[in-house]
C-alpha cells in the first residue's frame, strides 16, 4: 500500500499502564526490537522494529495517568491535518488533541468519532517523515469494533473519503479501501463485546491486524506470554486470524495471509 495517500494507515500506537510488560510481551510474541526515542512533547516513546530491516512497525508509550484505558491507537496519512480538524468537527467527531508538531517529522491530531472510537491522524512535514508500516509483524490493517457500521462508513467516509466494498455476510463483511487497496474492516460490537467475549473496552474501538507466518503458532506463543483469546483461529476469505488481548487487556489480532485472493478488498 502507498503510505503517501490521504487516509492510508500510518502507525500503530499503544498506551501501556506497563511499557516494560509490553515491551516483553510483543517483543517476545513477534521477535521484534525497539529503541527509545525521547520527544521534547511526548517524552520517552519506545519504538518496535522488525528484526530483519530494523525498521519501526509500531510505538508504545506509558498512559498518562491511571484514569487512561490502554488500547492501539491506529493513525492515518492526511493531506493537510488543519483541514482534517474541520471535518471531524462537522461530520460529528470531536478534537481530542489539536494539531502538535513531531519534532520536524509531522504534524498530529487525535480524535474520537461519533461513537468514542479514538483514532490519530499524521501529516507528514518532510519526505518520509513517518515510520514505515507493512512488513512482516506489522499492521496489515485495522478493524473498527462499534454498535452502527453504517454510521462509521458515513463519518469515516467524510473524514478519509474510503470507499466502501461488501464481501459477504462473514466477519470482514464490510471493507474500506483506498484507491482499491484495504484499509481497514467493520464490525458490529455489542455491550459484551463482538461474539460475547467479555465487555468492550469502549462503545467502539480500533485495533490492528498484525500479520504472522503461522496464525495458530502465533497464537499459542501469545497465549504463553499471558494473552488472552477472544476468537479462537479461524479461515476467512483474508487469512487465518484470532482476535486476543495482551497481559494488559488491549485488544489485537494476527492474521496469516492466505493465497493473493486473500490481499483483494
């Protein structure tokens, strides 16, 4: 996918009551590094890097405070971030973090949509200034969990200009790409969360697909680092995935690609 594109995925990043935890816990399950990179505006902030290129594929950072839920927040490419501001305004979202500079990488803002779903958005200043993102054990895309897929589809569409393609009735029935290529998927999740697995963390929430050789091995390493597992591994027309929590209760998935069927939206 062209990361240079308005509302392609940027980054993953997770807030950790426990950043060493984390650390040990994907680090362990996905075989990445990291480093620490201290940020006048943010602090310390560690990066996860692929083994094989030692690039960034995802960030962690400590909560704030205790009043913090931990979670991935998932952060799209836009074109002009001031602009972006405006239209989560008027398609109903709020600024939860106006415009802040990254050192002289980018310009960020976050914000939550109709619906509390908290999600970033990355402009970048200079050519690359943003972590790579799409190798092995990086996000290969996000999932939004909420309670109206419609009305996602509506805001998502304002703010992002997504697409919209239906495939089915199966878990990744609705699909949202950009110049054909996906970007991220929808469910419907209830009080309990999707397929009653315990409560949801929030009314709606992202989380990110990592992609693994081996879903079922996969899995299983996680479950010995102290996952937990919210649907078992399952075959979808994208891959093998299982959706789990970390020691920390942050929802993720990995998924294993199946044939080049499995990479169309």
């Amino acid at each position: 996918m062209n990361q240079d594109v308005h509302g392609t995925q940027s980054w993953v990043d997770l807030g950790s009551p426990d950043v060493r935890a984390s650390q040990a816990f994907y680090r362990g399950l996905f075989g990445w590094g990291s480093y620490t990179l201290t940020l006048d505006e943010f602090g310390d902030y560690e990066i996860f890097t692929e083994p094989a290129s030692d690039q960034g594929v995802a960030g962690v950072q400590a909560l704030v405070d205790d009043t913090g839920s931990p979670s991935w927040t998932c952060t799209f490419r836009v074109d002009d971030v001031d602009a972006c501001v405006r239209t989560v305004e008027a398609a109903g979202g709020l600024v939860q973090v106006y415009p802040t500079p990254v050192a002289h990488l980018a310009r960020i803002a976050l914000f939550a949509d109709p619906h509390g779903a908290e999600f970033g958005v990355w402009q970048p200043i200079v050519a690359g200034g943003r972590p790579p993102i799409g190798e092995r054990s990086a996000a290969r895309f996000v999932e939004l969990a909420c309670p109206d897929v419609s009305e996602a589809e509506r805001f998502y569409g304002e703010v992002f200009g997504w697409s919209t393609v239906r495939a089915g009735t199966g878990r990744f029935a609705t699909r949202w790409t950009v110049g054909g290529e996906l970007v991220a998927t929808g469910i419907v999740d209830g009080p309990t969360g999707e397929d009653g697995a315990g409560p949801a963390a929030s009314p709606s929430q992202w989380s990110p697909y990592f992609e693994v050789a081996d879903c079922d091995a996969a899995t299983g390493r996680a479950v010995e680092l102290g996952a937990g597992i919210r649907s078992a591994p399952a075959d979808t027309e994208l891959g093998r995935f299982s959706m789990l929590t970390d020691p920390t209760g942050v929802r993720f998935a990995v998924i294993a690609a199946g044939g080049p069927e499995s990479r169309r939206p």
